[in-house]
C-alpha cells in the first residue's frame, strides 16, 4: 500500500485564510501564522489542523512520527535548495504518475518510502504530499490540499496512522503518511481550539470589561471619601458608604471574572479531537 499523493501546488495564489472566531469553527493556533514565523510550530499545527478535518470525516487522528518528520524536512530542504518539485528525490528524477509494482528509478532518484527508511523508519508503506509556492500559513497548506482530490485523498485516508510534516524556507512542504503503528503520540492536541473554547473566551471579554469599570469606579469612590473628609460629617458618611458598595461590587466582579476565566481555561484544554 505505497501510494503517492500526486499533483502540482506550485503558483498556487489564492490566499485561503482561517475563517475568524465568530464564525464557531474548531482551529488551531498558529493557523494563520507565517510557516517561516516559527516551523516546529507550523508543522505541529498543520498536523492539528489536519486531524480536525480527518475525525470530522471519520478518520482516526495522525500522530508525528519523529523518523518521518525527519523525513520530510530533509526532503522539503532538498527541494528548496536544489530547486526542484517532484516526489522521486532530485532534479531530473519526474516520473509520470508510476503505477504499481513501483520500476526501479535512476540513480540519484528515490521514493518516499526509500527516503523514509533510509532514516530508519520500519516500514515501506509510506505515502507522500508536497506542496510549494504560494501557501504562506498552515492553513492556506492545509486547504491547498484539502482542494486537490489526490492531496485529500491522502489526508483522509484511515489507513494511515502516523506523519512527518515538514516545512523548509517557509515555501516548500512535504507530508510523508504511514500504517505503521511506531507509537508516536504527538497528535498536537494541544493546539486544538474548539467553537466552545471560543465561545468560553468571548464570554470573559466583557466579564474582564465589568471588572476594570468597577475598579475605575472604587478609585473614583476613594477620592470622593478623601475630599468628604474636609467636609460635613454626613457628606463623609455617604462617602463611606459609597465606598464599601464599591468595595463589594469590585469583589464580585472580580469573583465573575475569576469563574469565567476558570471556565474559558477547562474549555481550552482539549484531550481529543
């Protein structure tokens, strides 16, 4: 089962951008970040990214490979510094869309799965996505494959269980797919941000608003009381108690924002997709 995500994302231009918070969509953080910004990251979040769309499409989530992740950076670096795109390892080395049983390639040429093991992975099922060009965030990556029916393919495929995501020079990016069971945790789980995170998030906004105005109103409340103190005894009275009221409309606020953010924190730690 060693099959090739084929198909050419060069020159794609059409910015795809992840659709903004309102719009109650499950994302990851670091979405729409530059790829070159931070790469580990990228990579990690278009592995999220990409596990979203897989159990949302019946699929189990992928866990990072760390041999195959390898695997692909090197290969995304090779393209980026030879200057080629093509899945058989070199300038030269295109073949037009092999069929099994896979022909023998060139010297100097190379499979995925070749590469794959090369590194010291244990197994030949392996499969491969690349991209290049305009694709400058995760998630314009992740859409360009997502709307190239042999890339989606790969993405969605259950079979596959672990990846290698690996981005070079911010433009050149390469998903190497497996079956192979290597025991990889890391499904960047972590970056998971659900509708209800957001929804959790949005509801601090105007609790941490509440509490900044009746802080505002118990400093205002403090000064009255200093200047009440010159005058009569009743003006002095009110003031005090004007500022007690602050005092406990502050706590309560407070206490609403403590809950609130409480509650925005348990929503965003996500443990599955």
């Amino acid at each position: 089962m060693r099959r090739l995500g084929l198909g050419v994302l060069a020159g794609l231009a059409a910015a795809i951008v992840v659709a903004p918070a309102s719009a109650q969509a499950d994302t990851c953080v670091g979405a729409g970040d530059p790829l070159a910004a931070d790469t580990p990251q990228s990579e990690r979040t278009l592995l999220c990214l990409t596990n979203i769309y897989r159990v949302n499409n019946g699929s189990g989530p992928l866990a990072m490979d760390p041999i195959l992740q390898r695997t692909a950076r090197d290969y995304s670096e090779d393209m980026r510094s030879r200057n080629y795109f093509n899945h058989f390892g070199g300038p030269g080395c295109d073949n037009p869309e092999p069929q099994p049983p896979y022909p023998p390639l060139p010297s100097g040429c190379s499979y995925p799965w070749d590469r794959a093991q090369a590194h010291g992975f244990p197994s030949n099922q392996v499969s491969e996505n690349i991209a290049r060009g305009f694709l400058p965030t995760p998630s314009d990556v992740f859409e360009g494959f997502r709307n190239s029916a042999g890339h989606n393919a790969n993405m969605l495929d259950p079979d596959w269980v672990v990846v290698g995501m690996g981005i070079a020079g911010g433009a050149h990016v390469t998903e190497n797919f497996s079956s192979t069971d290597t025991g990889a945790t890391d499904t960047a789980v972590d970056l998971l941000i659900t509708d209800e995170c957001v929804v959790a998030r949005n509801e601090v906004t105007p609790l941490e608003q509440q509490a900044a105005a009746k802080k505002a109103a118990l400093d205002a409340a403090r000064e009255k009381l200093k200047k009440a103190k010159k005058k009569s005894k009743k003006k002095k009275r009110k003031a005090k108690q004007a500022l007690k009221a602050a005092e406990q409309e502050l706590n309560d606020a407070q206490s609403a924002l403590a809950a609130g953010q409480a509650a925005a924190q348990a929503a965003c730690t996500a443990t599955h997709y």
